[in-house]
C-alpha cells in the first residue's frame, strides 16, 4: 500500500475520524484507524462498536492496500508535521514509512483483517436536511439528555420526523429542551409512511456536532430500525439507534398559564449568574419574585444575600418561585432571541421558557421546592 | 467605610491582588483581601506571609476605614457586575454592602486587625528598570529554577547588579539560563557599593510577572538584606529573599568548544518537536548526530523510530549526542532569533545555545548518556 496526499487534507480527515476512536476499549484494535486505499481515494475509519466514522480523501494511490495504525501516534504526527505532501507506505509486514519534508518515521501498524467489520446501513428510509440547521437543533436540545442510565431511552435525542418537520426532544426528568423545524427543504425518501421517531444516542450526538463542519450544506439520514446513518460531503457517521418508546412528552407540557413575563434575556441571564453567587446547596436554588413591573432575583448562602430588580412585562398573577440556577442558565445562553417569555402556571408545576416571536424552541423547567 | 469606584478599575485591581492570595493556608484571614478607604484612594491588599501585593486606585471615598474581604467572593462578584459604578460600604459589624447597577449584596466582612501587618520595606538602595526589559528578562530566565526544595537557594533567580547592567540567572542542576541587560537606563540609587547580588524566589518572580502590565514604563525595585519591594505605576509586590549564596555558575560554563553549529531556529523546534513524539524513557531521549553539512535529529522508541535531516553550518568537529527534547524545547521556543549557534566541547560536558548576533542570552543544557 502506497500513497501521496497534502498534510492539510490529511489532518482534517484524521481530526474527524479520531472522534470515534474509545481511547477505554478492551479490545486493542479499536485504538486505530483503519486505512483504506483504493482508485484514487484513501477511506480512513475509526469505530467503537457503537458509533463508526468513516472520512473519505483524494490521494494519489500507487498501491492499493488496507492497515490499521494507532489513531494516537498518526494524529500527533500528522499534526506536527510541516506543510507538505505526506507519502505514505506500508509492507507485507505492516511496517508503515511516513515521509514528510526532511522527516522520515517508520511506525508499526496491524493487519486490517483485525478491525471489525464495517455494518453497511441498508440505504432505505432518509431525509434530507440542511447542515447548519441540524447542528444548531441538536445544540439546543442535547444539553438535556438523561446522564444517568436509570431510564436509558432518556440518554438519547428523539428525532420525531413528520412529512416536512422534524422535531428534537430531549428530558432529563427535570428539564426538557424542545426544537421543531418546518420546511419544504426537509425531504422523506423511500418510505411509504410519513412519520418516524427515532432516538439517537446522546454520545453519538456529541461527536456528530464536533464533525459537521461549517461549509457542509446538506446531511443525508438514513435510518432502519436500529441504526442511522449521517452523509455528509467527506464524512459518514454510523450509530445505533435506542431501543424502545420515548416519554410522551407532549403529555407533560403545562399549558393554561396564569403568570407570563416578557424579560430581556440578557438582563435575566446577567441577574441569575450573580445570584448564582450565593446560591444554596446543591440545587444551586435561586429565587424569582414576580411583581407588577419586576422581577425580583434573589439567592442567600452561608456568605451572604443578594438581591436583583430587572423590569418585566407582567400578565396575570403575582408568583414566588425557586429554580437550580444552573439549569436557567444552560437554557438562556443558548436563546438566540433578544427577549424571552417566561410562562408559569403556580410554583409547583414546570416553567416554560420560550424567545419572543420564535415558537421553533421552547424549555421546560421544574421548579425546586421553596423552604418556606 | 464607604465608597464607589468604576466597576472596571476595580476588576483590575482586584485581578492582579489575587494573585497575592494562596487558597492553601492555616490562617483563615489570609483567604480575604484587605481594602483601605483614606482620603482619595483604595488600597487593597493581599499575602501569604512570603509575598504581599498592594494595589491602589483612586475612588470617591465618603467615609474613611478598613476591613477584610473574602478574596473569592468579592472578585467573582465583581468580575460579573455590570459595567458601571460599584457602591461599597460597611457597618461597624463588618457587614458590607454592595450595590452596582440593579444588583445588591450584603456580605460578612472580617475585621481588619486580624489581618498581618503590612511590613513596610526601608526605600534605600534602588534600582531602575524598564518594565518590558524586567519581563522578558524573567520569562526567559524563570523556567530554568529547580523545582525540588534539595538546595533551596537554586529554586530562585539570581539577580546579579553591577553598576549599569543586570544579569539573571536560574539553573536546576541539569540546565542553566542566562540573561544580561546592559543600559544606562538601570541607574542605582542610596548605594555607595556598585554591585549587588540578590536571589528572588521562583514564585515571587512568576506572581510578578503576571501583574505587570503591558504599559507600565518603569519598575522601582527597592532591595535590603532579605526583602525586596517591585514598584509600579499602582502596585507593588514585596517578598521575601532567599538566603545564602548562590553558586558561582562562571565556574561551570564551557569554554573552547570543539563543535559549533549554526542552525534555523524554527526548523529546530519542528525536528525537535516531531522527534519527541517517538523519545524513549522519562528523559524524552533524542539523538543528535552533526556530519558535514547536516544535523540528523533521531529518536527511537517502542512505537517506532525516525529521523530528520537539517541543514547547518559546520564549525569544528563531528559529533553524537543526546539530549532532553523537553528541556530543548523549553529554551528554543524562549528565543526570539531565527538563528541560534549551538556549541559543543563533546558528547558528556555541557551545549551551550545562543542565539546568533544576541550575546545577552545563553541557554546551558546537560546531555543525556548515550546507550551505546
């Protein structure tokens, strides 16, 4: 096996295929890439059994072949390399030889027939949807995702997909995260029926995002019962799919709404982290007293107390409320909105938050119990 | 005690007084900073018994007095305000308030007696330095202090006086760095001797470093027998000295050196860099074989081997040798040159780095015995 290709292009590739190797496997092969080369392409693949990356590059192939290399030691290499063209060379004996520049290194590789094979996904069912849109959907929902695997469903994203809208959920029993999107962009192939939910891993949502780049315009998903599939231009991302029926969510979301303020985000997120300073416990509880014309923002720890006026619009009831903190302000940063509602039915049941004048993202947060 | 300052200053103040504060300490009180209100200013303070920072700025002051406030909380408070006019004030109680923008906080305050009294050192002999001149002089000389408390003296920086020049130098028993600065600018005050030799702890010197900024012109450095005071514009930094003499490091510079080679500095760093990825050992070992023309870096290790082919210039004697690539490292990313001699006696005594056309920096590194 033999082949040429730029160090740059090499990189990029080794970046994004690196994102799937486990560096805690038990099973030491998967530690590599495996190598492909054939025609005019070299295929580079990194799995951990659950999630597989596949990157393709053109390269100038003088020799087809297959080896796996340590994912470690070729990323620091390539990556420390100057900017030039790589030539790349591999024996019978899998000893690889990489030039670059005045560099000249000779690194052991394994035989490929050790890497586990690659599941081709039956191309079937798919939908279309634009890169940047699917990145920011899946930002604004993952944060929610269960971390414990007490109820392991939780732990993924539902990807309800109907006709021309696909909507993302993700809860985590005490906050819930809610994007839709509608557009004639968004395209079903080969199925006969018109909706779908799918849940996809919380992991596999984390690599996807850090390897959608910023100029790749549409993602291709296939997906069959129990795997998915995202294409991109250069990059193929493979996973499993989660077993079994998501929370129906829609049965949980408060409506009827006794108390809603309109508040600048940046001015309640600016509060809620100063009270944060001094909120207690491990609930990191804060609290919101809601006047006529303001909201009152206040914490009290061991250091001391604080307390915060920002102006509001109110309509209907006055209200006491307690939250954690840190779940406010996981949600407010990723508001892309100036203003925001904040919707309440009492102090018991959850607080929706949604921007003004977007109804595609909406959070859901339970309050905590107040002491007094 | 009452005041209210720009919330900027104040952030800036209290950034770099910080610094003062170790969270380590069996004296509660030395966790807080202390802040005086006189007349037009603020001062505020912090030690950890062996370094103490001052720093003033000015205020509108209402009312006159002292106390002590947490160093964390007070910083995070203020680094997250808005930008506008902080209200500081506090009861006789040591309660504080602190309002700034729609924001209000009451804190506990200690009192301000329980805090170590500030040592005031005697302003005789002095020394004058430009600011940029003193950091570099620092950084490139500081990496160098031994780390282990062995011989306490060689975890400092000498700093050599004479006259108009200053000499710094720090080495660890395996590497030495050398700076010198000669100008008529150091001008010596109160002092009938003309040269003085005092050795400033490695910490002092890298909490100096971080709090001096990018404008300021000038640093007073005031000296006695066993503390030294750093003066700029609004802060001062005094520590204590370490005591004892330092090693006569003349005595160990090589001389009469056999092998000389003149080298691009960034190609070095690169060969160097790429050739550590493969270095054996907790010594990071890597060869250096000198022919005619060229300088083969090598290093091999379980992983692997490679080498790298450089092209210098040649003065005296062939050569093998090995090194340390972390310590080469350290001191060629420290240059600023884009040429650098390396000179050799032989493969057992000491390299000597200097940048080419700069004799005011000198970089000394041990080789490492070569197996074979």
């Amino acid at each position: 096996m033999k082949f040429s290709c730029d160090k740059n292009s090499l990189l990029t590739a080794v970046n994004k295929v690196i994102k799937g190797v486990t560096p805690r496997t038990t099973l030491p092969i998967l530690q590599g890439i495996l190598i492909k080369a054939y025609e005019n392409n070299i295929k580079m693949y990194s799995t951990d059994l659950e999630i597989g990356i596949e990157c393709t590059l053109e390269a100038n192939i003088e020799s087809w072949g297959n080896i796996v290399v340590s994912a470690k030691v070729f990323s620091e290499l390539i990556r420390k390399f100057p900017e030039d063209i790589v030539y790349f060379e591999s024996d019978d004996n899998n000893i690889i030889n990489i030039k670059c520049g005045a560099s000249n290194f000779t690194i052991s590789g394994s035989n490929s027939e050790e890497f586990p094979e690659i599941t081709e996904i039956i191309k079937e069912k798919s939908l279309v949807i634009k890169a940047n849109i699917l990145k920011d959907m899946l930002r604004k929902t993952s944060f929610c995702t269960a971390q414990e695997q007490t109820r392991p469903i939780l732990t993924g994203i539902l990807f309800e997909i109907n006709k021309n809208q696909i909507n993302m959920v993700a809860l985590d029993g005490y906050r819930m995260a809610l994007t839709k999107y509608f557009s004639e962009d968004i395209v079903l192939n080969n199925t006969e029926k018109n909706d779908f939910n799918i849940v996809i891993p919380g992991t596999t949502v984390d690599e996807l995002t850090k390897i959608i780049d910023d100029d790749e315009k549409y993602i291709n998903i296939f997906f069959t019962n129990n795997q998915v599939l995202f294409e991109m231009d250069n990059t193929k991302l493979i996973s499993r799919l989660l077993e079994g029926n998501y929370m129906n969510y829609n049965a949980v979301l408060p409506k009827d709404f006794k108390t809603i303020v309109k508040v600048n985000k940046q001015m309640l997120i600016g509060g809620i982290e100063r009270a944060s300073l001094l909120a207690s416990g491990k609930n990191n509880l804060i609290k919101f007293t809601i006047n006529d014309n303001e909201l009152i923002i206040s914490s009290n720890s061991d250091i001391g107390k604080m307390f915060e006026k920002l102006q509001i619009e109110l309509e209907g009831m006055l209200l006491e409320i307690a939250f954690n903190s840190r779940y406010l302000l996981e949600a407010l940063k990723l508001i892309d909105e100036e203003e925001i509602n904040l919707c309440f039915i009492n102090n018991i049941n959850p607080m929706i938050i949604t921007p003004v004048g977007n109804d595609n993202y909406l959070y859901m947060i339970l309050p905590v119990k107040l002491n007094n």
